[in-house]
C-alpha cells in the first residue's frame, strides 16, 4: 500500500451520538421500551450459532402469539415493515394475476405499487380516506373483478382508521377465492387481531409502533394455503432478498444461509415480544384501549374533535381534526421544539386537517398522554386556537382515574 | 372487546436474552465494538426530526469518506448487505440488458440470481472457486457479450480471495461502455478500496463485517452516471422497498417519507463510521493487513496452507486448507465448544477444503489472533492433524512483536 500512504486523507469530525431526548407520540417509531434497548447492546452471536437458531424458535413462537395465530409460516423480515409489506405481495401476486386494494389511505396506495411492481393488475375498492371499507362495496369489487388477492389496511396510520369487522371482508374474500393480506402495521401488540379466529391469511406489521422496539426486523405471517401458493409459483419473486422460499431455507427446518440475519434486530424483537407475553396480548389490547381513550378524552376535553366515529376510532393512531386558523406544521414544531414531543401532521387527502397522535405500546403511558394533551393544548391556545388546555387535562385525569 | 376475554390465552415463557460469549472470527458479523452496541441502546428519534436528518448527512459523509468516493448517491440501505447488494443490481439492470458476473465465487452466483430476476440476462466470466478473475479473461466476456452491466467481488468471503488491480478491470468495462457493479462487503473498511481512484460506478457492502457493526443498514454508493440510469429507467424497479428513484426523495434534498429507517442501525453504522474516520482509513486498511498478517503467520507456522496465494490473499477473510484426515465441521465445533470461538468452513466448491477465519474491524486485535491460533492449533492437534500449534502461536509472537 506504500504507493497510496503518501497522502493521507482527512477524515469527517463527527461528534458523538447525542440526540435530543424526544417524546414520541407520532404515527412511529414510538418510544423504545428501555429493556429493548438494552437488549440492543448485547455482544452478537453468528447468524448460523446453535444459539441463535434457538432464539429464532423462541421469536417465531412469540410472533405467534401476539399474531393470534398457529401459522408456522410465522417470521421476522430482515427489514422495516416495508419489506415485510413487499415480501407478503411480492411473492403472493404473481405476474398477471389480479389484487384488490382498498383507495382509502396511503397504505392502499402502496399496495397497488407494490402489487404492480411483482407484475400484478390491480383492481380498486373505494372509500374516503378517514372511512373504513365497506363489507358490501368489498363484495361488490369482489364480484365484478374477481381478484386472486385482497389486501386491506386494518389500522390505518395515514387516518387513524380501524376497519371494524373483519371476517366480513376474509368471508366475502373467501367466497370468492381470493387470499386476503392484513396490513397491521399499526395494530399489532395494541389493538385487538387475531389472525387465525378471522382467518386472514397473510398479515404483515411493524416492530416500531405497537411492540416499542426499533424498526429493522419486521413480523410476518402466512397461513399454510398462502405459504403453498408461494412455494408453487411458476415464476420465482422478483426479489431475492425477500423471496420467502428462499428465507423458507433460512427459518424453516433447514437453517440454511441465505443472509445474515439482523442479529442485534432480532434480539430487540425477542426482547420486545417478551414484554408482549409478560403483559398478555389481551391486557395490552385493554391498555390501549385505556390509554388512547384517556388520550382521546384530553382531545375532546379541550374542544376538539376527532377525526374518526367511535365506531372505527384507532387507539394506537388518533387522527385529531385540526381547529380552524391553525396550521398543523407550526404545532407539530412548536411541541417539538418547547415539549421535545413528536407528534404529525396529516398526509394526501388529509393534509393539513389532521394531527395523528400515537399512542402506541411503551408509550402508551399515563406520562406520555399528560405530556401530550399539555402541550397540545398549550402549542394551540397560543396560536389562538378556540380550545380550553385545563378542561383538556382535567378530562385526562377523569379518564385515567 | 368483551366477548373475547372469557378465555384469556396462555403467553409463551421465555428466558432473558442471555446469549454465550462467542469471539467472532467466521465470515461474519464480526465481533461488534463496544461502542457501537452502546449507540444502539440510545433512545430513537424520529425518521422526520430535523436532528435525524441531520444525522443522515453525517452519515453520508462518513460513508463517502470509507467508501473513498465523493459520490452524492452514497447511503446506507435499510436491510442486511444483500438488500444493498439487491438495490444495486436491481435497479441498474433493466429488464432485456445483459450482466456480466464472475463464476469464482459463492457471490458471483447470487449476482446472477438478482440480475434475473431484475429482468435480465446473465453471462459468466469464468475462474475457478479460489482464484481471481483474469483481467484478459473479462476483457474477452466484454467483447463477446457486449454487457450493460459487469459485477465483480472485490473480496469474495466465500474463497478468502481478493481482486487484484481493479483498474484493470473498469477500465476494460468502461472500454466497453458497461457500468461496474463491486462487491465490497467483506473489504469495506479493511482492506484498501478506492472507489474513485479505481472507476468502480456502484459498490455495496455490509456493516457486519470490517465496520464491526451489526447487520441491518447497509452501504451503498453509485456514481452520478450510474444514477442518472437508474433515474431514466423505461420501467420501475421491481422492488419498490428497495427502489432507488424513490429512496433518493428520503435520502436526498427533499428528505420526503419513503419508509420508515431503521433509526437504531443507522445510529449503530454513524457510530462505526466514527471510529473509521477516528483511526484513520489508511492506518486502519494497514491494521487489517498486520493483524491478519499475524494470523496467517500462525496458520503457517503450525504447518497449515493458505489456500490463496500472497498476490491475491484477503486480510479481512483467510482461506485455509483443511489438513489431510480432519473433518472441517467437526473442527469449527470443538472451537465454538472449547473457546466459544466462532471459524466457519468452506461453501460451494471448497465446502470440506478451507476454513474461512475472518480478521475483521474490532476483531482484527492481537487477543483474538492469539485466540483463534491457540483454539484452532490445539483442536486441529486433538483430532490426529499434522501440526505444531506451539509453532503457530510462537510465529503469530514473533509476528506482533
């Protein structure tokens, strides 16, 4: 190397890692549970120790449980929730085959782009955003265009929707033979899912939002139909990376190399997935339900209103209509800046008249919704907003005693 | 939620993350540094904050600067070293180019896999499992197939060979009007690479191995000729996670939502990046190179054969022949049982002939050199091998010295 040395080069000075200590009560990541970043600075073993392929089963096992389902097909994806999102698509629609997304949110929209990406036609089901689906307009999609998959959003983080309901879709879905793909992305380990009573055959979610663990290793579930749909493609996925009969080799029986797993990801899932089984999955789905609604108290209490009927309200992302003379952006960076709070505007068709507060697993705390409606309250009442910020927090206390 | 909770269901018990001590010296991950798995316990931020984005250029920055590039499109991909290794093949090659990939190695052949499945064609440049690719070799490949597209692996784990002269090798390329794909996961940070200097158009790494850093954000970096073909592209990628004209919203000026990053990774890969750029690229280029050096003075000193030779020897992953009468997976286990210490064994066409001991980051330090002569001299010498392990362990002294 003697002919390069002549000339060292200068390196960047970067400081060290310090970054403010916020609060976070957007649509994710939330809060990180403090024993889930400690699990995140435990020495690596290899992907292939006999260690490791040990706390693979335990991880697989405990996805099953906060899933609600029996599925063997039950893994991590070495990736953020997208890629959880595109391994479910991209090796269930084959090409030339037909999806059916749902228009109303963001995340049906990325369906269809992931749907045509693995060389599907895709067909719409409409409602607005801020709605869920309607069972008869799903049927009557289903009957005009006869998909070979479904795919619905079941939170809806764009809108702070729940669909209500669902094996009136799965059963609709079914009659008609087509497979059905769960977005629960912001549901899983916060609000009530169960995959295998409702009979959703593949569900795809997010480690960042409802199980408090950073993103980077995302759950992933497949029924056995829809794993053998996978498995006899005539045509193999159109990604490598996310090709699931390939992971098959990796999280199946064989334990064969196929990448090196997120090792660090995995221990924070485990450890995140622990505190899901520690709590039980339906003490957690009440613990939302507690807390959001202390939540949605405050919202109410100080003069706002929600942006979805109780009917479909989503706990873990509460979509808060933005009062009138106010812009979203300067709350969001005032609590920001005077609250270390993070909280978000709206997105597509409801930009600029929504807030989406989260309130998602560690985060859902009695700390973490004081701090919010306070700030909230404070950031809107000094934008000249009509809200009452005491009568906000006095509702909190009410619904939290 | 009533109707469910007359039946509450029993959680799976498992233990506290409690993993065993292991000393990595396989292929990879390496061991990771200490104060990279202390950044992974810091509390997150948002992937929208403004100090996240402003981490992002840091990040950027220190990237370039290990990479050697000044290119702008330099990033870290959210997935393990294939994702970045996916990103790069599947949105350079476009569907009905052609791609010309080396047959030496294990890599060679998943570039293959990935160029496939982008749509492409694939032709092979050949050499033996073991040896580099002969620059005469490829400019014949390049004149007969007239490619879009030429990968190579500058440090092929597989066969602990590294590709001498690059140059040589985009030169002919370019002669040829194909842009140049390299593998650099197992050299980044390592072992000398000069992506400029040597006219590489994009390389890919992982975190896992020289950047002693876990899996799960992964480097990347195209020059602006190879972006401005992937921006021009007739057809989307087939990956939209992995998509680059949509990555570079986020990654680039706008810093618009595209995913959501993996914000713990990325603090992880800052946080390694730091400790290049505190060491020096070039010192630690020349630490790989002593350390390893030391390594594979004891290997020889014991009686052991690297199975490549000087000219093309990879520092960062040492070939070793597997000496006559002994069984390489039984080895590797007796050193995981005795020393906690991990080594792997051959794949593809030398499965059974080589150890592959990685010399990697943090690990690359005298204490596991002298682990890893000691742990392989006395588990080689118990099974009946023709070796001196006290020779071994007195030529890595004499080495260090």
């Amino acid at each position: 190397m003697d002919h390069h040395s002549a000339g060292e080069v200068t390196a960047p000075a970067v400081s060290e890692l310090d970054p403010p200590n916020r609060t976070l009560m957007g649509p994710g990541p939330s809060d990180v549970h403090p024993r889930v970043r400690r699990a995140m600075s435990t020495p690596l073993v290899g992907h292939l120790d006999p260690s490791f392929v040990e706390l693979m089963d335990e991880v697989q096992e405990l996805l099953r449980y906060t899933f609600r389902t029996e599925n063997e097909w039950t893994i991590p994806v070495s990736g953020t929730g997208s890629a959880a999102m595109e391994a479910a698509i991209g090796n269930l629609v084959e090409p030339g085959e037909t999806m059916l997304v749902p228009t109303n949110g963001y995340f049906g929209g990325r369906m269809a782009e992931m749907a045509r990406r693995a060389g599907g036609d895709v067909v719409e089901v409409d409602a607005p955003w801020g709605e869920p689906l309607d069972p008869a307009d799903v049927e009557s999609a289903l009957a005009a265009h006869d998909p070979d998959v479904f795919g619905f959003v079941h939170a809806e983080t764009s809108t702070g929707v729940l669909q209500p309901d669902v094996p009136a879709l799965t059963d609709a879905a079914h009659d008609h033979d087509a497979l059905v793909v769960a977005d629960t992305v912001t549901s899983l380990g916060g609000v009530e899912l169960r995959v295998d009573e409702w009979d959703i055959d593949v569900a795809y979610a997010g480690p960042q939002k409802c199980l408090s663990c950073p993103p980077g290793a995302s759950p992933l579930t497949l029924s056995d139909e829809a794993m053998e749909k996978v498995l006899s493609r005539e045509e193999a996925p159109r990604s490598w990376y996310l090709d699931l009969s390939l992971l098959e080799g990796y999280w199946g029986d064989e334990r064969a190399y196929h990448h090196t797993a997120p090792i660090t990801n995995v221990y924070a899932l485990r450890e995140a997935l622990r505190l899901v089984a520690e709590e039980g999955i339906e003490s957690r789905w009440r613990r939302h339900e507690r807390l959001a609604g202390a939540l949605k108290a405050g919202v109410v209490g100080m003069g706002l209103e929600m942006n979805a009927p109780d009917d479909y309200w989503l706990p873990s992302l509460n979509a808060v209509r933005v009062p009138d003379g106010v812009d979203d952006g300067e709350i969001c960076q005032t609590v920001l800046d005077d609250y270390d709070l993070e909280i978000a505007g709206g997105l597509g068709d409801l930009a600029g008249d929504i807030f989406r507060i989260g309130c998602m697993g560690h985060a859902a705390s009695p700390a973490n919704v004081v701090l919010t409606i306070t700030a909230l309250g404070d950031a809107l009442a000094t934008a000249g907003a009509d809200v009452d910020p005491d009568a906000g927090i006095g509702a909190v206390r009410e619904a939290l005693r």
